[in-house]
C-alpha cells in the first residue's frame, strides 16, 4: 500500500487493486466484440484502427498499473448512442473498477478546483466539449498539465493547494468536431473520428451483456488481440 515517488518520498498508495482476471470468452462473446468495433469503425479502416488503439492502450494499463500515458486519447462522432461512451467509459470502468476510473463533467474541468484528478488512475471526460474558441483555449490549457506533467497541483475547494505525483491518463469522447484545441504539431491529443451510426438494440444488449456479466472475457480479448 506505499509507493516510492521520484524523489525518494513515501506515499500512500490510492490504486485499488481490481479483481477481475482474463477468463477465455465463447466464440459468441468474441464475436459481440468484433460486432463492437466493426460497428464504431463504419468501414472506414483508419477508425478501425484508432479503435484499436483504444484497446491496446487499456492493454498497456493493465499491464502496467503503475503506468501513464502521455496523451490524452479522444474518439469523437457527430451521432449519439453509436458506441463511443461504451468504449471510452463503460469499458475501462469494468476492466480498471469505479475506484480507479473517475468519470469528469465539463463544468468540473471549468472549475477553479480540481481535486478530481487525485487518486483517479483514469480520468474520462464522457462529452468533452470545450466551449466557443477562446474558452477552448482556456481550457486546452488546463488539461496540458493533466496530460504531460510528473507532477500536478491538485486544489480541492476550502482546502490548501499541494503538489502531487501524477499517475493519470486520460480518455474522452464528444459528440464535436470542435471537442478540443491543439495545433498542427500538437502531440498531446489521440483523436479518432467515426460517423458510425446508433447502436441496435440487439447490439447493445448483446455489448453491455460482455461488459457487465464477464468482463474476464473482455479483459481476455482485448489482452489477446492487443
């Protein structure tokens, strides 16, 4: 429960350990996530590749609990209900668990505090929008540190600012063209577009029954192809 920083400090050790193990899927599971990320991607092979990149970063976390990646990761679509919450927020909080995954509002990223970021292995921003140009800019600006600093301030609201270690990587999805600011060399962003449409109801129940009745299975595949 105590980890050693960069520094040599003790600390105490937020990640809660999750408890799910990879167990092999039946060939109907496999299919659904096939199902899954043929759907999202629409026939258009480079969003099925950014899909699977998706994957094969939950992979690397896995893997590595003591991990970040230095980008934040965004999958955005102009159409609602067409899959991009689910893999961008249903699944990592079934792989990672609700203690380690911290779902993000835009108003909270507009606060003045941010004492969601502590404690959080992975932080998702489930409609990341970021307002008109100037207020993106703004805002663009507070996720840099998010995004490539060791350390973060962290401010919660009537208690002193400290600095902390940082140990998040971030996930978004948006229904916006226009979800984030970032210039043409910009390095900090992962965005994959999808024009997929809504998900059938079949798909859906078929999906969410992976997600939430074995998410071992899940685990295995996305370890196994990924």
């Amino acid at each position: 429960r105590i980890y050693i920083d960069h520094e040599g400090r003790e600390n105490a050790n937020t990640w809660k350990p999750h408890t799910i193990v990879p167990t092999a899927p039946t060939m109907g599971e496999a299919r659904t996530f096939v199902d899954l990320i043929k759907h999202v991607a629409n026939g258009n092979p480079e969003a099925a590749t950014g899909i699977k990149r998706i994957f094969t970063k939950y992979a690397y976390l896995h893997i590595n609990p003591s991990a970040r990646i230095r980008h934040a990761t965004l999958l955005i679509g102009p159409v609602e209900g067409c899959g991009k919450s689910t893999i961008m927020c249903a699944i990592p909080t079934a792989l990672f668990g609700s203690a380690n995954v911290r779902i993000v509002e835009n108003k909270e990223l507009s606060s003045d505090f941010n004492g969601y970021v502590q404690g959080a292995r992975i932080l998702v921003f489930p409609e990341l929008w970021l307002g008109s140009w100037r207020d993106a800019q703004t805002q663009a600006n507070n996720l840099k540190p998010l995004i490539t600093e060791d350390y973060i301030p962290v401010v919660k609201k009537g208690k002193d600012g400290r600095i902390v270690e940082n140990f998040t990587t971030i996930f978004a999805s948006s229904n916006h063209a226009d979800a984030a600011v970032f210039g043409n060399y910009d390095r900090r962003y992962d965005v994959t577009m999808t024009d997929a449409p809504p998900m059938s109801t079949e798909l859906a129940e078929r999906v969410y029954g992976l997600i939430n009745g074995r998410p071992g299975a899940l685990l295995w595949l996305i370890l196994r192809l990924f």
